[in-house]
C-alpha cells in the first residue's frame, strides 16, 4: 500500500501540493491527471525520494521497489536483450555469483532463489516485452548504440517491465510509441501483478488500462473509481454540486447583509443586525474546484489562397546520403486536414520537415504558393525554444510593439497564465512547452499548419482545444484527432 499523507511541496515559492492525502492499495492500476503544470511529474519523484517534502510523509511497505522510466538508455555496445536482462538486479547478481560459487551449501541457495524468481525464463520473458514495444529478434540482438534516443527509450521502459518492481511509476509512455506499442502496453499493464501508476493524457489508455484516477487540482489529491470517462462524469457532477452549494450561499449572504446595511444603525433592529453579522462570519467559503481555463486554442484566421497551396512530384527526401522517403506525389489545398499514420522510423517527421522546408528535396519537384505562410511544430518542442528566456520574451520577440498586457493576453489564449509567462521556458512543463510552441506556431496566421505529434505533454482537456482548427496537417504515431 502507498500512502501519501498530509504532504506539502512547492517550487520557487509557488505551492504545488498543499495538505494533500491520498491511499492507494497495493495491486492498483491508477492513471494520475491534472492539468499541465500542477506538479504530476514531481508527485512522482516525491515518491522516488528525488525531492524532500516540506511536510507530511510517504510510505511504503518495507523493501518495497520503485521503479520508472527517468531517462532513455546509454547507447553502448550492450545489446537490446542483455540490457534488459540486467534491469533485474537480483537475478543478475545471482547468475554472477553461480559461476563461482564453490560452497556446496551456498550453490544450492542461489539455484533455490534463481527458481523462486523464475530466473531461466527470464530471457523469453524480456524478448517477449521487446518484440511488443517493436524489436523483432534481430534488432534485440543488436547493440544500443545502434538506435536512436527515441528508440532507447522504448529499451527503458522494456527494462523497467522486466524488472517488475512493487510500484511501477510511468510518466507518458506512449509519448515515444507507435499505435501498435500503445495497445500492446495497455493489454501489458491490465495483467501486471504489482501497483502502477501512470501520469497520461491518452483517454483510451485511462479508460482500458486503470481502475482508479488519481486527480491533482487545487494543490490536493482526490481519488475517484473507474476509468477516465468515469472519472470525468462523477467530476463533472462535483462540479455542478459546487456550484449549485456556492451560488446559494451568496444568495444567503447577500440576503443577510442586506439587512444588515439596512437596519444596523436602528436601534430597535441593531440585536437582529448584528445577529445576522455573526451568521455571515460563520459561513465557511465553499470552495470551487478550478475550471480549465482554456476552452479551445484561438488559432489567427489567413487569407484564402488559389488551390493547391503546395505540390510535390516524384520527390525524395533524406539526410545525407541516406534515402528515407521516394517516389513521393502529394498535393495539399487549403481546406485539407490530413493525418499521416506510421510506425515509428518510416519517415514521418521527414515528411513533415520537407514540407515546412526545413529539409530540401532530394530529387523531385516542390511547388508552393508565392504567398504561403507555413506555422510548424517541433516533435521535440524544446529544440524550438529558447529555454534561458521566458514565454512572454518568446512572443515580444515576434510582436514587439505590443505593450506587456497585450502579450499576456495572446499568452493567456494558449492556456500559459500570469505566472507562467514570467517563468524560464526552461523550468516550464511539458505541456506548457507545446503550448508556447503551438502559439509561436500559428502566430503568423498561417496557411499550412504542421503539427509533429501535438498531443504529447498535453493535457486532455486541451488536447480537446485543439480539435478542429480549420487548416491543419498533422504527423502523428496514433491518428488522435
């Protein structure tokens, strides 16, 4: 059982978490949600002992093993296989100590406890989580040095499967997976035997994979049962029912204090005034929990343009003298919305590139409109921004004659609040990142919209925004839409 009680953290001043208590029983599969920012990522490494709680504990049973994906993994000469071999520590150690044990006694412990922990399985059971995340035989015997960072990730979390601790923490696995890994991790995560939590913003996941959703707002932790729909029926009441408690009461305090600016300076009435002043110090405030803010991204309208606004025959793209896309023939008018599916290395990101003319053709022809205005948006977001400046220096940079108020405000409209637009992009996170990107991005109004998996790091309620800008050519692993 995890028991996160009474706990207090904050960052540069700015409270996070504040007197929050949750429990969660041993064996539970429970998805964590919150809006972008309101500390899910540092809940977590509270419960790795990363960061030092301001108040309040958390508390596992004893010898219990945490275990997360916090970052890809080396890219050395050690195979795919072998690397997650050795995320088991206990068997590694074990099989090391059997080939030069000499004690009759000792021997027969170790194949004792290589039994118990199902030690000579082992290997089928890591190729097995390998081959679902993508590897096929060959590529698991190939070294890690061999692929890319996105792709070493997917041996870390292989890893960390493999390793089975009592408390598997995910921080948005599917974000560097293909359609195909996603539906094989959940189908995984519904048999782990052991307690999972993870912080996703992928409904489907949160409706298939969890029974419980762990929910961070207003600096608290509050558990609902069931699914993410579930959750969001039984919130979407609370919501209503706070509403509903709050405007009564200020129905009853105006009433009372009304009476009591009326007649408090009678004295005939001044008892029944003051009695009333008494019932308006007693009523507690009734808290309302926090809307999102940010109902749909106001994305600049552009001018129309003759069809297509881009072509391109017979081209190919690649990097260098490697080839990655041929043969290509594509035509694009203003009015298209197109979703590009694909697993993961078959070249979507160069499409997307070659399209915004970040990547030149190879061979073929590329025609565009004399006047078309391209906003694009980075799959690693990051590489687009300025991390040592903040989001409100980002945008004076594009529109510098407008005054602070009016910079805040476009700032606001993507959901990056007062607070926020003062912080170092650096210290922002995830999903306050591909808002500030999708903002820089469609800035210029422009005509094609590219979007290089949009969804990652944000949350749900604005991956809901963000449907249904009017022209849009969106790279994505799932097809979310």
């Amino acid at each position: 059982m995890l028991k996160i009680n009474d706990i207090s953290y904050s960052v540069e001043g700015r409270l996070l978490l504040e007197h929050a208590t949750a429990i969660i029983p041993a064996g539970h599969k429970v998805g964590v949600v919150g809006r972008n920012g309101t500390g899910k990522t540092t809940l977590f490494r509270l419960i790795r002992g990363e960061l030092g709680l301001e108040g309040g504990s958390i508390t596992l049973p004893r010898q219990a093993r945490i275990g997360g994906v916090a970052q890809e993994v080396p890219g050395n000469e050690v195979s795919l296989l072998d690397t997650v071999l050795a995320a088991d520590l206990e068997r590694a150690a074990l099989m090391k100590e059997a080939e030069r044990a000499t004690d009759a006694a000792r021997i027969s412990d170790i194949q004792t406890r290589l039994a118990d922990i199902d030690a000579w399985s082992a290997e089928a059971r890591a190729s097995s989580i390998l081959r679902g995340l993508g590897f096929d035989s060959k590529k698991q015997q190939m070294p890690c040095s061999a692929f890319s960072g996105g792709w070493r990730m997917r041996v870390a979390l292989a890893a960390v499967l493999f390793s089975q601790p009592d408390v598997l923490l995910l921080d948005e696995p599917t974000n560097y997976l293909d359609l195909e890994g996603a539906l094989w991790l959940e189908n995984y995560l519904l048999k782990y035997p052991h307690t999972v939590l993870i912080v996703s913003h992928d409904r489907g996941l949160l409706n298939r994979s969890v029974s419980t959703i762990l929910h961070l707002e207003d600096k608290k932790l509050h558990l609902y049962g069931g699914g993410y729909d579930t959750f969001a029926k039984t919130r979407a009441a609370r919501l209503a029912a706070a509403e509903s408690e709050a405007k009564k009461q200020e129905t009853r305090r105006a009433h009372l204090q009304s009476y009591v600016d009326r007649f408090r300076y009678k004295a005939d009435k001044a008892r029944q005034a003051q009695s009333r002043l008494k019932a308006i110090a007693r009523l507690e405030p009734i808290t309302r929990p926090q809307e999102a803010a940010l109902r749909r991204f106001s994305f600049p309208t552009p001018e129309e343009l003759s069809p297509p606004i881009l072509r391109i025959e017979n081209g190919t793209a690649g990097y260098g003298e490697t080839t990655v896309l041929t043969r290509l023939d594509l035509r694009i008018d203003q009015d298209d919305r197109i979703a590009l599916l694909g697993q993961n290395g078959q070249g979507k990101s160069t499409l997307a590139k070659l399209i915004s003319g970040r990547l030149k053709p190879m061979a073929g022809q590329l025609v565009q409109s004399s006047k078309l205005r391209i906003g694009y948006f980075a799959q690693h977001q990051v590489d687009e921004l300025y991390v040592d400046e903040t989001p409100i220096d980002h945008v004076r940079r594009l529109r510098p004659s407008k005054t602070p108020a009016q910079l805040r405000a476009i700032l606001g409209g993507f959901g990056i609040g007062a607070e926020q637009a003062e912080t170092l992009v650096g210290r922002l996170s995830g999903g306050q990142k591909a808002r500030l990107s999708l903002l820089l991005a469609t800035i210029d109004a422009p005509h094609l919209l590219i979007l290089d998996e949009p969804t990652n790091h944000l949350d749900i309620e604005s991956r809901e925004a963000l449907v249904g800008p009017d022209r849009l050519f969106w790279s994505c692993n799932f097809g979310q839409s």
